[in-house]
C-alpha cells in the first residue's frame, strides 16, 4: 500500500495572469461565444448605470414640480431597465454553458490521454489522488474561472471606469472623495494575491494527498480490516484533514481581512461624499436630484469593487490549478526531449537478409531508478542475455535482485540507462512504442483487472482477436470458471478484479497475455497464485503457446523453471550463469540455493525492487 502521494516538485510559481494564459488555447475555439457573454453581461451591467440618471431627472422633475402624470414614464423606463438586465445575464449563461462543457471535456481528454502515455516512472512519483484531483476539483475550479469571474473581471473593471467618469460628470469634487480609497485598496490587493497563491497551491497539493488516503484504504479495505488497522488510517486521514482545514482557514483569513478593508474604506468614502454633498446642497451649489443620481451610481460601483476580493482570489485559484494541469502536460514524453521536440533515434537494426530471426538479445544493459541515491550502485550493471528465437527462458534470482525490473524493460515500461535490447536484430529504441508493445507481451506478478467484463479485460491484450482466440486463451490459462460466472465472458469483474479471488485473476491476466499469439512473451511468476493442481493443468497448457514464441519467464519455483529450455541466474546486477535446469544444479551454488530455498534476500538499502 505504500505509495508516494507527493508530486514532483512543483515549478516555480508563475504570475497569474501568465499562468491564467495558457489556457488561451483551450478557450480559443470558443473565443465568439465567450465575447458574447461578455458583450452581454457588459451591456447588463452598463444598463445599471442608467438608473442613477433616471432617478435623478425624477427628482429634480416630477417630485420637485409635483407632477405626478410626468412621474409614469421614467418609472416605466426603470422598469424596462431592469427586465433588459434580467434578459442579458439570462443570455450570458445560456451562450456559454454548453462551449465551456466541451472546452473542460476536452481538457480532461488531454490530461487522461497524456497520463496513459507518460512512463512507469512518472506513476511511480506522483500520488494516484494528486492526478485524480487535477482530473476532478482543478477541472472544476478552470472551468468556473472562464465562466464566472473571467467575464466579470473584465465587465466589472469597464463598469467601474465607465461609473467613475459618470460621477466626475455628475460632481468633480465629490468623485474625487469617493475615489480617495483607490490608492490604499491596489497596494492591498497586490500583497494579498502574493499570500493568497501560495496558500491556494497548498490547499489543492493537500486535497490532492487527501483523495490519496481516501483510494488507498478503499482499495486496501480487506488489508485494514484483516490487521486492525482502520484506526491508524483514520487518524491519518484527520491528521492530513486538519493540515487541509488549517490551510483552508490562512485562505479564508486573508479574503476576510481584504474583503473588510474592500467594503469598509468605500463605505467610509461614500459617507464622507453624503455629507459634503449634503453641505453643498444645502448652499444651493448642487440639486438634490443630482446628488440622489451621484449616490446611486456609487452605490452601484458597490459591486464592482466588493466583488473584486472574490475575483481574485478565485483568479489564483484557478491560475494554481492551470498550473497543476499543465504540470501533468508539461511532462515530456519518453520519446520526447527535454525541450519538447521529438528525440531523434537510432536506426533500427534488422538482421541480414536471409538471416534466421535471433531472439532476445541484451548487451551491456544497465539501469537505475531515477529516484535511487547517488551512492547506491546501478540496479543491472551490465546484463549480457541471449535468448534465441523460440525458445523459452527462465530468469531467477533473489527477491530484490532486479527480475521484475528487467522483464520491464523489454516493452520499455523503464528505459535501460545503458546498453542496448534487440527482438530479432531491431533495437527496440528504434521501435515505435506501439509496434513494440504489440510485438511483446507481458503477464505481470501481480495481475491487474479493469472495472470491465471478462471478455474486455482478456481482450486489452489483443483487441482483434475473435471468439475462437479468447476461448484459446482461456482453455491455455484454465479459466474454465468463467464459464459457471452468471454472464460467462460478459460478466462484468468489478473494481480491480475484487470479485475473483487471487488465482482467477492471475488466470485472466496470463489469458490476456496469450490472446493475441505475441512474437514475444514476457511472464512475471504467471503461476504464483495457483494451486498444485490448476499449475500442473496450466503448466502444461502453456508449454504450447511457448513453443511458437520467444519467452523470458521469472520463476521462483522449480516447476515453473521446467517450463524453460534454459535457465538464467540473475545476481549482483548481472548474469551470473546461464544453463539448464540439470546443468546449474550441478555447476552453480547460488542455483542451488535459490532452488532449495535457501537463498538469502538482498542486503536492505539495495535500491533493487
């Protein structure tokens, strides 16, 4: 259950208007609708500013001649007013909604696309729940953004310009009073968008670390429960719960403190413009009509500018979790260099015309995990293996000697730091990724089913094989039980298989494996799951498929060894001999003792796995 829940370190933080910008690509398509929305809300908003000046005329025409007749036609105007306004917000929403639902379909796409294409090695960094949540909550946030507080970054600044120039028309010296808390209000923001991103990004990092905890007891429920454990989860999940809420608190403090500042230096400014404008009334040198219209268009301006905390904070928001999508994105591919082009590899090597095929061929293969420490030595120092066209060989070794890590390398899950790996004289390097992995199976020790049907899961080895080659594959695994399930093929496994036991679901991932009669078979202890009985059957059904193809098989047990035609012994990072089963009883101790199981494990802090 162990897993790394952190991400790579994260870059660093990018300004949010240029983070924001990258997502110009995504919101291109759409670029018409959203001026749309925008050109409407700007219209809605506009029209607002229209009421001040029809209260005023009413003010200082029908109320001061008392002239009631003249009084229906401005009301009727506001009236109107106001079902303009209503009808332009109501057009805003309904033009982008549907565009912003393909926009974030399409973003996710990408994501889940470049997720199946990036590396083990990447998977094995980065937490299951920071992806999910860069899939889900970060989705959600970007979209908002382009929704929301996009639009109305953009209406409410043009509103509160076109306001101030309306109050400076309306009385110079009181807009003057009103605009005083301009100045103290743009410092603020700036150092509160500078606190207010670092806490966002921590809060999404801790959410994403969250989601996490949550999959892993989900999956690892029958381990909690079967060892008392659910406690020590549980106080875990409070413990990353309580980090989050701490966080979440920082954030909610910082937009408290700016939100009062926002709200409370306008109010004290618009209480001192009453009461000038009061004073100035009261000396006949402005009419009360016009001061009513210059209060209501201030009081307008409340929105734009109250609203302006909130907007920035979720512009941050979403610049974090822009930069958290791209950060997957961003990620180079394995056939893509540090700068994002294309790398260029090596020619592939194809044996001579009229030459028999040669097999699996390994010279000098090293390799290291990315994360092992500068002082350990590589995990393969040097890997020089020859399996021959057809044949069938076993790799053992001590737990933790590299077996696993190397059979990794043949589909290029890991890429070898040194040497190279041929399959009938082409270098694999020379392959595209998609040849090779239809040219080279593999049946992992630890077998993973999809939330699918029996058929779908058996068929993700070969997706063109028909009935005859999925009733082969299951005959050669003895997955004969498929046919007592309630919908036989076409019953759905559920999530990771959970619904069969251990060896049903080694059975499919070794069926799965041979659906497609592969040109080469990699199998990862296929058989370790099995009882005596089921072994011998599948034992001797497999020896059929191994003899129409090229096979590197790990074994720990004498009777999976008797599969092979030969045997390799993989130690201290190399090969250490290479013979049959007799031949290395009798010349190779360290075979013996592997055998007999006596064989001690690697020292702890070898960096094999």
């Amino acid at each position: 259950m162990a897993e790394n829940t952190a991400p790579a370190p994260a870059p660093a933080r990018r300004s949010t208007v240029r983070s924001l910008l990258r997502l110009w690509p995504y919101a291109r398509p759409i670029r018409w609708r959203l001026a749309a929305s925008i050109g409407s809300a700007l219209l809605a908003s506009l029209s607002t500013l229209l009421v001040p000046l029809v209260l005023g005329r009413i003010v200082d025409g029908p109320i001061a001649d008392h002239d009631l007749d003249a009084l229906w036609p401005p009301v009727g105007l506001l009236l109107l007013l106001g079902m303009i306004e209503a009808g332009l917000f109501y057009a805003r929403r309904v033009i982008l909604a549907r565009p912003l639902a393909g926009v974030e379909t399409a973003m996710r796409g990408d994501l889940f696309s470049r997720l199946q294409r990036l590396p083990v090695s990447f998977h094995d960094r980065w937490g299951s729940g920071q992806l999910l949540s860069r899939a889900t909550s970060d989705m959600f946030t970007m979209r908002l953004f382009l929704a929301f507080p996009l639009v109305f970054l953009i209406v409410n600044s043009v509103t509160f310009l076109a306001g101030t120039a309306l109050m400076f028309t309306q009385d110079w010296r009181l807009a003057l009073i009103v605009l005083v808390p301009a100045g103290p209000l743009l410092v603020l923001t700036r150092r509160f968008e500078a606190g207010y991103s670092g806490a966002a990004r921590r809060a999404q990092d801790q959410t994403g670390d969250l989601a996490t905890v949550i999959e892993e007891s989900v999956l690892g429920i029958r381990i909690l429960k079967a060892f008392g454990r659910h406690r020590s989860m549980a106080e875990r999940f409070r413990g990353q719960a309580r980090q989050l809420r701490s966080t979440e608190l920082k954030k909610a403090g910082l937009l408290a403190n700016l939100w009062a500042v926002i709200v409370g230096l306008p109010e004290l400014a618009l209480g001192c413009a009453l009461a000038v404008g009061c004073y100035l009334v009261a000396h006949d040198e402005l009419s009360t009509g016009v001061l009513v219209a210059f209060l209501s268009t201030a009081l307008t301006l409340r929105w734009p500018v109250e609203s302006l905390g909130w907007l920035l904070a979720y512009a941050n928001e979403a610049a974090t979790a822009t930069d958290r999508f791209f950060e997957v994105l961003d990620e180079p591919l394995p056939d893509e260099q540090a700068a994002g082009t294309p790398a260029a590899a090596p020619a592939p090597v194809r044996p001579a015309a009229g030459t028999a095929p040669d097999g699996i061929r390994l010279t000098g293969v090293r390799f290291r995990y990315p994360d092992a420490p500068d002082d350990t030595p590589d995990l393969l120092r040097g890997i020089d293996l020859h399996i021959r066209s057809g044949e069938t060989m076993a790799l053992v070794g001590a737990t933790g000697s590299g077996k696993t890590t190397l059979t990794a390398l043949l589909p290029r899950l890991y890429e070898a730091t040194g040497g190279s790996i041929t399959l009938d004289g082409r270098d694999i390097r020379g392959l595209p990724r998609e040849q090779l992995r239809t040219l080279v199976a593999v049946a992992f020790e630890e077998p993973t089913l999809f939330s699918a049907t029996v058929r779908e899961n058996v068929l993700m080895g070969a997706p063109d094989a028909g009935p005859e080659q999925l009733s082969a594959a299951l005959a050669t695994a003895q997955a004969s039980f498929v046919e007592k399930l309630p919908e036989g093929v076409g019953t759905e496994v559920g999530e990771q298989g959970m619904s069969l036991s251990g060896g049903q679901r080694q059975r499919l991932a070794l069926a799965r494996a041979v659906v497609g009669d592969p040109a080469f078979l990699v199998l990862d202890d296929p058989l370790s799951a099995l009882d005596v009985h089921t072994e011998a059957l599948v034992e001797r059904a497999l020896r059929q498929v191994l003899g129409s193809t090229t096979a590197l098989v790990v074994a720990h047990r004498p009777s999976t060894v008797l599969l092979a035609d030969r045997v390799a012994v993989l130690a201290d990072g190399r090969i250490e001999a290479v013979g049959t089963h007799q031949e290395l009883l009798r010349d190779c101790a360290h075979y013996r003792e592997l055998m007999s199981g006596e064989a001690a494990l690697v020292p702890e802090g070898s960096p094999a796995r």
